[in-house]
C-alpha cells in the first residue's frame, strides 16, 4: 500500500474533495477511510493540492477530516477463468459470495475477489521447454466452458521458457492407477501438509475444483485437515477411489447441480457438501465448515473421523 494519502476537504454528492500531501495522479483509485469501511473512489480532477474524486458507494457520513488513501494504480478489471460463470456488482464483487456472507443487501465498502482463488483449472501449455517468448505471446490456455483464456507474458517480460512441461494425468484415464497415486504422496514434499493442500496443488494430477475436493475427501472418509503423512494405505485407497468415482459421477452427470454451463443448464451431480447443506446426507450429523488455504471446506464430523 503506498503512503501517499490525503483529507476529505468537501462533499458534494458522489464527489468528494480531498487535499494531498504528495502527487496524485488523474483517474488514480483512491479509498476514503471510515473506521473500517473502504469506500472506492476515483480521481476525475486534479487542481494544486486539491484532487476532486467520484466515490463508487453511498458517500452518507463522510465527513470533512476523513483520512484518503491513494492506491497508485487505475481502476481496473481483473480477467480470468472463473468470470465467465460469476455475476458480479460494478466493482466486480461477484454477488454470490456477497450474498453468502450479507444476504440481499450489498453493504458498503465490500471488496471481495473478483475471481476464486482456490479453484484449480487445467492448465494446457502452447509454449514449450526452450521457446524465446516476449510480451503479448501465449504461454497456455485455460478452458473455461466453450472459451479459452489465454495466459499471456505480462509486459516488461520475456526470455526462454525454462520449465519441463511435462504431461498431467487424467484422473479418469488408465494411468491414474493406485500405484501412481501411491507415487504422488510419495514424492509430495510437503508430508506436514494439509490433505487439502495435496488435492489442490497435486503437481501432476489435472484440475478439480474446489467443491469437488470436498466431496471426494468426504466420499472417503479423511477430515480436510489431516496431514498428508497421516493417510495409512487404506486411506489413500479409498481417496484413489473416491477421486475416480466423484469425478466420473460429475462428468456423466453434466457438472455439479448447483453450477450451470454457459447455456444456463445446470448439472446433475448434487453435492453431498456445501454451503446450503446442513446435516448430512448419511449420518444426519451437522455439517461442519473450516476456514483455510485461504477458501471455506464443509466437512461432516461422523463420516470424516478425526483418527484413533
Ligand atoms: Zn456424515
């Protein structure tokens, strides 16, 4: 965060003025700060010291002293697999997730990611180990319903691809056997890891999302947040089999039911695990929700024993 920050001096409407102490750029976004709301402005005028900014919220109860922060950048949009199939507010606050957390209501001063973070996509590379790449060229795509994102070098960036991309395994196909899975727990670097963090970052295994993780977790038994180490032979089993049959479920069925495709139609798999469940399915116990890896799990506390 830069330290360049300024004083509400006058509000108008949806403009507020604002003295600076340093430099402020034109179109500039910058926060007013009340308590812990951070409510989004940008600037449209600069006069002297003064900087004269449109505020994107409800600008009732700022008031003449208010600290402003400047954030140095512009207003900007942030693209990526994951957009397609999110409806968001105009700040790009996907408006699921708002109403996860507030119900009907939008509050002030919301800044949610645009995009999820703890989804994993399939990643297809188009530039290979050795290829001179400079900005603007495609390095991979990732496939987000009928559209591919393309996943470009930033400006300022170039060189030799240095990376070994070698091929991932398609869960579904023949090479996923017990014995390779076995392999990847094996060679996974992190045995203090959670199980989760396997699932997510599984360095060969190609892309799930999120709520499928769950699924599989609960399909087989293990608690989200059991160490990788901890997993006895049955375990990784039932997980080698769990993964296979949530993921063959899934595809047979279309995709999840509380998802849809890009025609709108949703899928058929319905999700044993999520935010609406409150007890499960199986055992009647109430669902419960952990908040780490930087995303929430849902877990049923009878069937996803914690061991011995
Ligand atoms: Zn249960």
């Amino acid at each position: 965060m830069s330290a360049r920050s300024g004083r509400v001096k006058g509000v108008n409407g949806n403009l507020v003025t604002v003295e600076f102490n340093e430099s402020v750029s034109q179109n500039e976004v910058a926060y007013v700060v009340q308590g812990d709301l951070r409510l989004i402005a940008e600037v449209i005028r600069v006069r002297g010291r003064y900087a004269d900014m449109q505020v994107f919220e409800s600008t009732a109860g700022i008031t003449v002293g208010d600290p402003v922060e400047f954030a140095g950048d512009l207003l900007s949009v942030e693209l990526g697999p994951g957009l397609l199939a999110t409806v968001y507010d105009g700040l790009q606050n996907p408006l699921n997730v708002i109403a996860e957390r507030h119900g009907f209501f939008l509050p002030r001063g919301e800044q949610t990611e645009a995009l999820p973070r703890d989804q994993v996509w399939e990643f297809a590379p188009r530039a290979a180990a050795g290829d001179r790449v400079r900005a603007g060229d495609t390095l991979g795509v990732v496939t987000e319903g009928i559209f591919e994102h393309r996943v470009m070098v930033p400006f300022g960036v170039g060189g030799v691809v240095p990376v070994d991309q070698s091929r991932t395994i398609d869960p579904l196909g023949p090479e996923f056997t017990l014995a390779r899975f076995e392999r990847l727990f094996a060679e996974y670097p992190k045995p203090n890891h959670p199980i989760k963090a396997f699932l997510i970052n599984r360095p060969r295994l190609r892309g799930f999302g999120n709520g499928y993780m769950q699924e599989m977790l609960f399909r087989a038994g293990i608690q989200p947040t059991r160490k990788v180490a901890s997993l006895d032979r049955d375990e990784r089993k039932r997980l080698h089999r769990a993964v296979r049959g949530v993921l063959a479920e899934a595809t047979r069925k279309g995709g999840s039911a509380d998802t849809c495709d890009i025609y709108g139609r949703p899928g058929g798999y319905v999700k044993a695990l999520g935010a609406r469940v409150k007890s499960c399915t199986v055992c009647r116990t109430p669902i419960q929700k952990k908040s780490f890896l930087g995303g929430a799990t849902y877990y049923c506390p009878g069937c996803q024993k914690e061991p011995g």
